[in-house]
C-alpha cells in the first residue's frame, strides 16, 4: 500500500490553500461579504508560504527558514482571528497591533531558534501561540448575539480549538519519542488531520459570510413585505382618493378612488382617466396633465368636477405630483371629496349677503337719522344766544355724542369690509391725497415725499391714512403741518413715517390708543388701522415725541414694498 511522505503532504497543502484562496477570491467577486473577509483571504497565501519553506528546509540548510516559516505560520492564524473579530465585532487588530505581535513572535522565535536551537521549545511556543489565538477566537465567536450564524460560529470555534490541540499534541509526542520517524502513523494523521481542518475552517469562514447574508435577505425580505403591506393599508384605508395615471390610462386606484365612479377599483383600471372627468373640465385638465408629464411648472392643487357612472357631478379637489412607475413617469393624483366644503361656502356665502343687506339697511336708516338729528341741533344752536347756558351745554354734549355714533358706524361699516377683497400694490403718495381729500385740511400744510414708492396692502390702506389725517385734525390741537416719507431698511423692510407738529401723544398713551376701547372724543379709529394693516403683514407704532407732534411708523415688510406702480395695482 502505498503511503505519502511528508513532501507528498506539504505539497497537497499547498496546493488546497491555493484552490481555498481562488475559491475565495470568487466568492468575494460574486457575492456581497462581510468585515473580516479580506484578512483570512490573505491569510492562506501566508499560510501557503509557511508551509513551502517548512518543505524545503531540507534543501535550504539555514535556520532562517524555519525561522521565517514559523513565523509566518502563527502570522497566518493572527490574521484569522483578526477576521474573526472583524466580523462579530466590527473592529480590527489595527497595523500597531500587527507590528507589536510580529515583534513578539520574530523575537521568541529567533531567541529559540538561534539562542537556544531547541525543536521542543519552539513547538511549545507555537502550540502556545495558537491555544491563545484559538481561545480568543473562540470568545469573540461565543459572545457573538447573532443567532443565525450562532451554529457555525460554534463550530468555527470548535475547530481552532482542535487546531490547537493538534499542535499541542505533536509537541507532546516530540517529547515523548523524540526519536519516532518522520513518516510514522502518528505523523501521517497528524498531517491528514491538519489538511482536512485546513479545509474546514476556511469553508466554515464562507458559511459564516453565507448566514449573514441569506439572514440580511430574510430580514430586508420581511421589512420589504411589512412596508408593502403597510402603505398598502395606507392606500386602502385612505379618506382620500389616490390613482395613478401613466399614458393616459389609471394604472391603480384605491377604494375611495373607485367610490367617485361608483365602481370597483378592477374596473376602472386600465381605462382613460378622462372618462371620470366631467367634459366642461376635461380640456383644462388634460392639459395640466400632459404638462405635469412634460415636465413643466404646473399648479399642482386645484379644483375640478368628477362624475358618478350615474351622471351625478362630484366636487373634488386634486393634489398631483409625477412619480416614477416601471421606468416611466406616471402621474400620483390625491382627489378629496369638496361637496361639503362648497355646500358650506355657498351657505356661508348667502348668510354674509344677508348679513351684509342687513347691515347695509340699519347703517343707513342709523346714518340717515342722525343726519336729521344733525340738522335739528344746528337749528337749535341757532336759536340759543347764550352758548354757556345750560341748554348750550346739554347741547354741546348731545352733538358730540351724536359725533361718537357717526364715527361707530363709520369704524363698523370699515371693520366688516376688512379683508373681504384682496390685497393689491397701491401707490401711497396717490393714496394719501384720497384720503385728505376727504377732510377740511385747509389750515394745515402737507409734505408728501414717497415719489412712486408702492406698497402690498388691503384695499383699506386709503381708510388707515384717513384715520391718522383725522387724528391730527381732531387731536393735534397747534397742528399746522402733515409730513409724509419713507425709509429703507438694512434688512430690506421699509418705514413709512406719518408725522405733525402738533401736541404730540403722552408717553403712557402710545399703546393705548391702538386698544379698541381707547375712547377720548373720539372712535377706536387707531384700532381699525391696525388691523388693516396686519392683515399683510404691515406693522404701525407711536414713536413720536410728546410736546414735538405725534409720528406714526409704519412697517412695510421685504417684498411688499417697491417703486412704479401706479393707483390700480398695475405697474
């Protein structure tokens, strides 16, 4: 019966740890690996190398091929467990390391080898160097959490530690029979054993990449079908209609989708989306469509009518934006049922015109009697020729309050038009002169320096300019001087300053006559300005010195403010 010599077996080694390193190599090509992967590709040509020069230190005669070879062969192992550690830890060795366990191993090696020439010693030394690699492989492969690799964790594990035993045992039975020859049965398993654990760990190593990734494909599987299914209810249970469009035709559509139409949603799919459309809006809504495809700016919330497979016309308002479906741009649509919402503007709608009617007639009938009641005190004041008597006083105090309501109605008539039309540039050295137009400013002088600065204001703006032109009249009692300029802003706002010469206002006053309670002979005029102003954003404040006249500050912010627009909001 033929039996291999130990050439025979080094050279099988070998040649296994070349194919192992191939085999790796396109495994690592193929498929995705995990941390550590590299280390223990490079540890079998290493591994190969160590075992070449233990063949051939017959023929090289020189210590320092064991040496190198001995070295190497523990080196190779260091890299196994670095991948080891690589891969259940996520953290390496690290070059120092590396360079710090070289030294230590050249050091002990070169000490046995030339200091003490001792074959014993050194494979002691080497059977010491891989239990503690074996040990600490095994630790880190042990604490491991990972329960889909855990059984070929355990099993790598289980054969560093017979790797480890091997040496130990050829060390022990060196010491035994340092005589026994080379080629004896011992020998024989001893390398058969070392060839097929070779083989074994290195494929175990491939079975541990294996786990992980089949596990990462379970798990991203299960998270994948767990997101399906969970927009897939999102999609179902929606409140909201949700289709795709892609060529024109519905390539999906959820249950309240297909509730518009009064069908199920197989049935609609497939079909030209415009079919549910109501035909005075399919034009209109066909091109936005084909826009939205192109991919031109499109509005992308508006409203439209759909129709009932029974004819009935169904508000809905659209919300569309252009996904990617199968390669190809399709159109994600969101339609939500309006029907209520317009009912309730239409009833809201009727409700304010009455409401509107109403007080249109009151403020009228109101305005027309005291107008009569007007006249009939100027009749009385001209029948009175002592104004300090007590009828001129009882007098005086009935035509100022009869001044108070005229100026209630005129403030609540203003506040019920407040923000009912939409804001507009208007030119304010324009709006201005509107507004002293309509008062007696024959003994005050007016200095307008806007040029053709416009601001974005409710239509009102002309009322605010009123209301603080009236103030100076009624309140700024030496008063001889209105001046109107602006400001610009190093944060791009700008201040328009509405200033007299007048009394000015107490400091303890300037916030108060913005409250709407604020009553001294006159309305909560101030209040109402206020209020104009806010709604776009516009800011306006007393800043003015008292006894110097009163100045108002008005604050226009960035972007409602600029030059050139004449009095209809036009430029």
């Amino acid at each position: 019966m033929w039996t291999p010599d130990l050439g025979t077996l080094y050279v099988t080694l070998i040649l296994i740890d070349l194919v192992l390193t191939l085999i790796l190599y396109l495994y690592g090509r193929t498929y995705r690996t995990y941390d550590g992967f590299a280390p223990w590709l490079f540890s079998l040509p290493v591994y190969c190398c160590s075992m070449f020069l233990i063949m051939f230190r017959v023929f090289l005669q020189s210590p320092l091929t064991l040496l190198l070879a001995n070295v190497l062969f523990v080196f190779a192992f260091v890299m196994r467990y670095d991948a080891v550690i690589q891969f259940v830890r996520s953290e390496a060795l690290g070059w120092k390391r590396y360079i710090v366990v070289l030294v230590a191993v050249l050091a002990g090696f070169s000490y046995l080898t030339y200091g003490m020439d001792s074959l014993v010693l050194r494979g002691a030394f080497l059977a010491v160097a891989l239990l503690a690699i074996a040990i600490m492989a095994g630790i880190a492969l042990a604490e491991s959490q990972e329960p889909e690799t855990r059984r070929v964790r355990f099993a790598l594990a289980g054969i560093f530690s017979i790797i480890a035993f091997l040496y130990i045992v050829r060390v022990l039975s060196g010491i035994i029979d340092p005589a026994a020859p080379t080629g004896d049965l011992f020998t024989l398993v001893y390398y058969y054993a070392l060839i097929l654990t070779e083989i074994i760990l290195t494929l175990l190593f491939v079975l541990l990449n294996m786990a992980r990734h089949q596990a990462g494909l379970v798990k991203s599987e299960k998270q994948a079908r767990e997101s399906e299914e969970k927009y897939r209810s999102v999609l179902t249970l929606a409140n909201d209609g949700i289709i795709i469009i892609q060529d024109g035709l519905v390539r999906y559509a959820n249950p309240t989708a297909a509730a518009f139409y009064g069908a199920g949603a197989d049935e609609i799919t497939g079909r030209p989306f415009l079919l549910f459309i109501h035909p005075n809006e399919q034009q209109t809504i066909r091109g936005m469509y084909e826009k939205r495809v192109a991919g031109m700016q499109v509005q992308a919330v508006y409203e439209t009518v759909v129709v009932h497979h029974d004819g009935t016309p169904i508000d809905v308002e659209l919300n569309a934006g252009i996904i990617t479906l199968d390669g190809k741009p399709a159109d994600l649509v969101f339609i939500r049922d309006i029907r209520e919402r317009k009912r309730s503007e239409k009833a809201l709608g009727q409700a304010k015109k009455k409401l509107a009617l109403l007080n249109d007639v009151t403020f009228n009938d109101i305005r027309n009697n005291v107008f009569t009641l007007s006249g009939y005190q100027t009749l009385v004041r001209d029948m009175i020729s002592e104004p300090d008597t007590p009828i001129g006083q009882y007098l005086a105090k009935e035509e100022d309050l009869t001044q108070r309501i005229t100026d209630a109605l005129r403030f609540a008539q203003a506040y019920q038009d407040l923000g009912l039309k939409p804001a507009k540039w208007q030119e304010v050295r324009r709006t201005v002169l509107l507004a002293l137009s309509h008062l007696d400013t024959r003994n005050l002088d007016h200095d307008i320096r806007t040029g053709d600065l416009a601001i974005f204001a409710d239509p009102l703006l002309e009322q605010v300019f009123l209301i603080l032109a009236e103030n100076v009249v009624r309140h700024g009692e030496k008063a001889t001087a209105i001046t109107v300029r602006h400001q610009e802003e190093p944060d791009g706002s700008l201040t328009i300053f509405f200033e007299d010469n007048g009394a000015g206002i107490p400091a303890d006053r300037k916030e108060q006559i913005f409250l709407p309670m604020f009553q001294k002979k006159r309305s909560a005029g101030l209040f109402l300005a206020r209020e104009i102003l806010e709604i776009t954003e516009i800011g306006i404040r007393e800043t003015g010195e008292p006894g110097n006249g009163a100045r108002f500050e008005i604050r226009v912010p960035k972007g409602a403010h600029r030059p050139g627009v004449t009095g209809d909001g036009n430029r």
